[in-house]
C-alpha cells in the first residue's frame, strides 16, 4: 500500500476521519485502500455472504453489525469469497469466526473481536445505507484506507 495512514493524517488534518480504535486484526494483511461498500445487518450474515460472491473491484466490505457480540457475521468461507472475488478488505462493526484460517488470507479484515457462534439467516440487512459507528460517518464510496495503525476515512480524493 502506498499510503500510510500516519502520513494521511499528518497531510490532510481534520479532512482525514479516524474510526476509534477498536478494530483488531484479523486477515493476513493489516493494510488496504479502497471505496466502502456499505451493509447494515445485525445478527444475520446473508447480505454479507451474497455480496462475497459479487466482484469486489477493489472495494472496502463495511459492516455495521451492530456491535453484536452474541454471533460471528464474517468467517472463512466469506473471507475466500472476498478473496476471490477481488475484495481489497473488510471493516466488521461487530464479530468473526475461524479466525485460525482468516490469519492465512491474503485480505485485511478489521472487527471487533471473535465469537465462535455462527448467525441466523433470515435474509435481512440492507446494502448501500449511510452507516455510523466507531465515530465515523461511512456512505458507499468513501475512500478508506487502514493499516497497523488503524482506519481512516478521507474526505478528498488524493492527487
């Protein structure tokens, strides 16, 4: 990744957004940049596993799940399909699962923490919505970029 988000926040100020720190690692990269592709969904992945299967064209998976620590809405058969379908990574506002396998692949996934329970399908959750969460307004098309440091949205298209 070319961009630091140190260096982000040291060029652009205020104009750079940064998610309180709560996300921990869990892919097999810590980095990524990319437009966010937002779904709002809580305790309930299906929206999530049918997006795993669309091309990703680079984007930036965001979930907002609520917090929900009851259930996992991300686990390694979702992080293969991103994977495979050319998704740069995830931001998971609630928990995964198989977190052994996610270490392996080469996405960056940020979430709150693991949970071995899997979620409910019912088809609900809704695609392309304005999310809030972790301090930080999330529309579809920001421009994120995360890395050991954490996430940041930028409100400017670089140069």
């Amino acid at each position: 990744m070319p961009y630091k988000t140190t260096d982000l926040c040291d060029q652009y100020g205020n104009e750079a957004e940064v998610f309180e720190p709560i996300f921990k690692d869990f892919g097999g990269k810590a980095d990524f940049e990319g437009k966010a592709f937002t779904v709002k969904c809580f305790e309930d992945n299906s929206r999530i596993k049918e997006l795993s299967l669309e091309p990703g064209k680079g984007r930036i998976l965001v979930v907002d799940g609520g917090g929900s620590n009851r259930c996992a809405l991300f686990g390694d058969v979702i992080g293969e399909d991103l994977v495979k379908n050319g998704w740069a990574g995830a931001v998971i506002y609630g928990y995964v699962r198989d977190s052994a396998v996610l270490r392996t692949l080469p996405i960056a996934i940020k979430a709150l923490g693991v949970s071995p329970r899997k979620s409910v399908k019912r088809s609900e959750g809704q695609c392309g919505e304005r999310l809030v969460f972790a301090g930080v307004v999330v529309q579809p098309g920001d421009q994120l970029f995360a890395d050991e440091d954490g996430i940041i949205k930028l409100n400017r298209e670089l140069s």
